[in-house]
C-alpha cells in the first residue's frame, strides 16, 4: 500500500482522525458522544486504561457550543492530593512556602471552556467539596483567599474506577456524582470491538510507516491478524498501537507476518535447554508405552484428580513437543496451533519444569 500524504518542499502531511472504527459497539458510543455533546451539562465517562478517554473528551468538546473555547485537561492521578487543589482552583501569592506570585488555576483558564478531569476517582474528599460548590454555584477561592471567583466551565470527566461503589463506601461523594453523571459514557473495549482491530492495526501502521519515512505502509498477514484478534487486549487502544508500531518498524518484507504482544520475552532464556534432560527422565510423568510393557502415559494421568491431570497434560504436549522442533519454540506453536505469544504464555506456567 502506498502512504497517502502531501509534500510541500521537504514535508510530508499525513493526518488520520485518532477514532477509528466500524463495529456497532464503536458506532453506537460515537452516536452517543454526538447526541451529548450539543447539551451543555457535566458527562462522565467510564472506560478501561487505552480506551480512548481523552478522545472522547476532547471530541465532546469539540461538537458543543464551546468548541471556540479552551479545552483544559487535567490528570488527577498524576498530582499528590496536596497539588490537586492548587492546580485547579490556582493560589495567591504568599498562600505557603514557595507561592511566589499568583497562580492561576485549571478552572480559571477553562472559562467558558471544558475542563477534562481524567482519573477524577483519585481526587480527595476536601476537593470533590470544592468542585461540587463549581458545579452548582460556578465559584470558588483561590487557595490563600477568601474572594470568589466566577467562572462558566463544563466538566467533562473520566476513570477507569467503578464511582459507584466508591461513592457506597464513602471514598467519593454521592453528591458530586449524582451532579457529573449527567450522562454516562461507556467506552467499549477493544475485546468488544473485533471488527475494529484490522482498520486501527491499518491506521497505525500507516502513522508509524510515515513517521519512519517509508513510501509504502506494511500489510498485515492473516496470521498475523487471527493473533491480533485472539489477544484479550487489557492494555485496549494504547497496548494495540505499541504492538503495531513495533511490528511495522520490525518488519522487512513489506508486510507484518506476526506480531509480539510484549517486548519482554527474552530470546536467550535457556531454561529448556537446561531442562531437556528431565523430560527425558519422566520426572513427573512416564514417557510413553514401552515394548516390554510399562505403563502409558494416558493411563497415568487418567488416576489423577481432574486439574492435576489438565496441568500434567499440557506440560507433557509443551515439552514433548518442544524436544521434536529441537527446542524452536515457534516452530512448537506452529505445530500445536498456538501463535508464539500464546505459546509463550502457557510455557511461562512450567519454566521451572521445562
């Protein structure tokens, strides 16, 4: 495939929208991003880490009435509780130890604007006060003054934590949730979105191919693509572009044949080789039937308690296997009908065994 861009003198401009997607979970969330959008109220969105969130925030921005306005972003987790507050609300100069000129806060630069608060399940308890008092009366005080500021801002807030049973148990308050849960958003995972994962895997490979500077964007083969879509993707949309432009970047025959779904696996690791003599030994299950009579290895496993044997029958496939493509561990999966990172996976139950 050839990559689509402009040159103008020595530059390349290439610019795909970051959502991506055609299934009905992706369409059906789109849908619901565009009808609350227009509707000036607080949206609280609920999805999984990689999922988009900001996306989401930023595009309910962007088709509301304040899309002239500021869009401010805040991630709350990434601040002690002590910071929270003066990064939103701003502080006066003199208001503590190091506040040498006024500060102003998220809530000030937002006016008339959004404001996104992403992880607002980390904020404490003496600030959640303070942001209820914005949301029903528009005002608040810097920290180290006792003047009140007015301000127009929608809030436009997101976690992957469940607010619900936070506010049950007194972590959150049920009032500022009932005031920001207007409309609730649930992005849907990339596990629910299978029809999603060929047309983003194109996307970025596309990104990552221009930014390498290539002509051409890598295809992505069917093999390579059955493991993308059998993958639980815990990590969602971020884990998906990782793998992606690691894979494009890795590749040399103009398409992606397989995939790794961690940067971790370590191609030295010689704990088979180590092993091999123990799988010959039978040290925890006989080797197959012998001429002169010796018990098989079905007939062994068959008189242990049912998880036992599972465990004992997928050890021996693993490590039979492995001794027959002389411990080519890709090769192994081939022949089991694993992909390698699935392979991996199950091995890493046995290394102190294989």
């Amino acid at each position: 495939m050839v990559l689509s861009g402009q040159n103008q003198g020595s530059s390349k401009h290439f610019s795909i929208p970051e959502a991506q997607g055609q299934s009905e979970a992706f369409l059906d969330f789109q849908d619901q991003i565009s009808n609350v959008a227009p509707v000036d109220r607080p949206v609280l969105i609920l999805g999984e880490r990689g999922t988009g969130k900001e996306l989401a925030a930023s595009k309910i921005h962007f088709l509301s009435k304040r899309w002239q306005k500021p869009l401010v972003t805040l991630n709350c987790s990434a601040l002690t509780p002590s910071l929270i507050g003066t990064e939103l609300f701003g502080y006066e100069k003199g208001a503590f130890t190091g506040a040498g000129s006024r500060q102003v806060g998220r809530f000030e630069k937002a006016s008339e604007g959004t404001l996104f608060l992403d992880e607002i399940g980390t904020i404490p308890m003496e600030v959640q006060e303070k942001i209820l008092r914005v949301v029903e009366y528009g005002s608040f005080e810097r920290v180290g003054s006792s003047e009140s500021i007015h301000v127009d801002v929608r809030i436009v807030a997101a976690t992957n934590a469940d607010l619900s049973l936070m506010a049950q148990s007194g972590e959150f308050k049920q009032d500022l949730l009932d005031r920001l849960s207007f409309e609730v958003i649930y992005v849907p995972p990339l596990r629910e979105r299978k029809g999603d994962i060929l047309v983003l895997a194109n996307h970025f490979a596309a990104r990552m191919a221009f930014e390498l500077g290539w002509d051409e964007i890598p295809g992505i083969s069917s093999q390579a693509l059955k493991s993308l879509e059998a993958y639980p993707w815990p990590g969602n949309i971020r884990e998906l572009k990782n793998v992606i432009e690691r894979a494009v970047y890795k590749t040399s025959s103009g398409k992606i044949k397989e995939v790794s779904f961690s940067p971790f696996n370590n191609p030295y690791e010689n704990i088979l080789e180590n092993r091999a003599a123990e799988v010959h030994t039978g040290s925890l299950i006989p080797e197959e039937s012998k001429a002169d009579g010796s018990i098989g290895i079905m007939d062994e496993i068959l008189k242990k308690p049912f998880k036992q044997a599972i465990g004992e029958l997928e050890w021996y496939l693993l490590s039979r296997t492995l001794k027959e493509c002389q411990f080519n561990q890709k090769k192994a999966a081939g022949r089991l009908g694993l992909s390698y990172d699935q392979f991996r996976g199950i091995k890493k139950k046995y290394n102190d065994r294989i």
